[in-house]
C-alpha cells in the first residue's frame, strides 16, 4: 500500500514567498553594500528556472518512477513507514544526497544539469529556486534505497523535505549560528561556502540537511574571506534557455573538437574544466612563452610602456 504522506514543497509554497518579500524588504531598509543582494533580471530568472523544473521534473518522473516501482516490487525487503522509520529515511536520504550532490560537481555531464544551480552571482533566497531542467540524472544514487525496501513515495517525501530544508539556507542576511548547530547542520555559512566560485571554497560543503557528511568525507571548508557568487567563468545571460542547456553546448563543442575517443569520453565523463594531458602542457607552455615574451619585453632597456603582461586563461572550472 501506498504510504499518505503530505506534499511538503506544496505546503511549504507560502512560507517560501513571505520569507523572500521579507528577504527583499531588508535589503531595502536595510542595505549591505557588500552583500550580494537582490537584481530584478537574476530574481525573474531564478524564478523562471524554478517554474520551468516543476513542469520538466513531472516528465522526468514518469519513467524515473516505472524503474523506482520496478525495483520496489522486485526486492523482498520492506520498510513500514512509522514516525522512527520516516526519521531514518531522511537520515538515509540526506546521505545519498550527498554523494549526488558530490557527483554533480565531479562528473561533467552531471555538472551540465547542476551548474543552473550556480549560475548566479547573486545569493537569495530566490537562489534556492533555480532549479534545472534536466534532473533526470539523479535517480541513479537513490536505487539503494528502494532496493532496501523504501517505498518511492516515502523517498520523495524525504527528497522534498530535503529541498525545503535547504530553502532557508540560501541567504547572506543570516550570520553563522551557534557551534553546535553549525557543527552538525547544513547552515547559511556553510552554504554561502558551497555557492562561492573562490578557489579554496570549490568543492566544498554538499550536504543537504546535516554537514556532518562533509566532515567525515573531507569536503568541509568554514567560512572565512566574503564568498564570491557564481561561476569560475560566468554566463552572463538572463536567458532561461541558455541557462539551462549552456553546459551542454559546451560539452557538444569539445566533444566535437576532440582528437581522440578517449578525449570524447573524458570531455564527458572527467571534471569540469578537464583537459588531456598534451593539451594541457601546451597550454602551460603557451603561457610560460607569453610571460616570457612580456617580461622581455618590459626590461628597463626597453622602449616601451609601462604595461602589464597578459594573464594566464582561467581553467574552465565552473563550480
């Protein structure tokens, strides 16, 4: 029998507005001129981005729920859905979405359908509803569960009480909490860490709920210097469209552009930014060369302006 659970995201729908035009009615009082804030082309997108998933995720769950039933009705394993067990779902569940949160930042192809998630360089609470349109490679982490006998409609209350959670946490208005929260749970400093596109903060902070998870597996990083929101190389478009399928492009155009099957392969399947080992080198040596040519340049016998040499190209690190 199917379990009645509630339909947390929809129930949740009223505190999400009044807690963004309360948001916003802050920043209006009162402004912080080195927050990140609010912009009304970046909201309008975050927004449409959260509308368009709605639309997408219910195409994508027809097929994901056929393999999710399939899997359920095949395993002997059952789990009663009683107010300890729904606890231990959710503990179970956040666990797993860690390690989808952490292969949708490790794995290209799964970047592709995240990166919406971070393409803005603002963090607000309209942040937490970009969403993407292409969710459909989640499933795969969640397979676990159901084979041990979680029913899919017990996991989506999990995941949708997960996402409500991790609504609130996407904002700059709330400082870092006391030790003990900050220590366990997943928190607006935390999170601004996960956001930001600073070296030392890539890769870092994934859990959903609890952050205890990045503790144990070494992706913790506490909040130091100011996070700086979006991307390493930012897409500059409000276009809903190219935000959600800009990635993508790119990995058609390497791909295209590769020189080997196994270039191909790790266009799509390596880390953002990858690139084979002959490319890379030449990359460095074409960088030396120009440093190079740029400090010749600039010796005092030189007749030349004071000028500076060109820098290095970013990696394409998008995270």
């Amino acid at each position: 029998m199917e379990p009645n659970l509630p339909d947390v995201v929809l129930w949740s729908i009223p505190a999400f507005v009044l807690l963004t035009v309360i948001e916003m009615v802050s920043y209006r009082f009162h402004p912080d001129e080195d927050a990140a804030g609010y912009e009304t082309r970046d909201a309008a997108t975050s927004l449409t981005m959260g509308l368009g998933s709605l639309g997408f995720d219910l195409l994508w769950k027809i097929p994901i729920l056929a393999i999710y039933m399939g899997v359920y009705e095949l395993t002997p394993l059952r789990v009663p859905v009683l107010w300890w067990t729904v606890l231990l779902m959710l503990l179970a569940q956040d666990f797993f979405y860690y390690w989808s949160h952490r292969g949708h930042h490790v794995i290209r192809i799964l970047w592709a359908c995240h990166v919406v998630h971070h393409s803005s360089e603002k963090f607000n609470l309209t942040t937490a509803l970009r969403q993407p349109w292409t969710s459909a490679t989640v499933w795969p982490f969640y397979l676990p569960l159901i084979a041990c006998g979680v029913h899919p409609a017990a996991l989506a209350f999990c995941q949708s009480a997960n996402l409500v959670y991790q609504f609130w946490v996407h904002t700059e208005r709330v400082g870092k909490l006391p030790r003990p929260f900050e220590y366990v749970l997943n928190t607006p400093s935390h999170h601004r860490v996960h956001h930001a596109s600073q070296g030392g903060y890539l890769d870092r902070n994934y859990g959903g709920i609890l952050i205890i998870w990045d503790r144990m597996f070494g992706s913790f990083a506490a909040e130091a210097e100011r996070p700086v929101y979006g991307l390493t190389k930012n897409i500059s478009t409000y276009n809903p469209l190219r935000v959600a399928t800009h990635e993508y492009a790119a990995i058609a155009r390497d791909v295209r552009a590769a020189d080997t099957w196994s270039e191909r392969a790790g266009r799509v399947f390596r880390g953002p930014g990858w690139q084979p080992a002959a490319k890379a080198g030449a990359a460095t040596d074409s960088t030396a060369a120009t440093a190079t040519t740029s400090a010749t340049a600039l010796t005092p016998a030189a007749s030349v302006p004071d000028t500076l040499s060109p820098q290095a190209p970013a990696p394409e690190r998008a995270l």
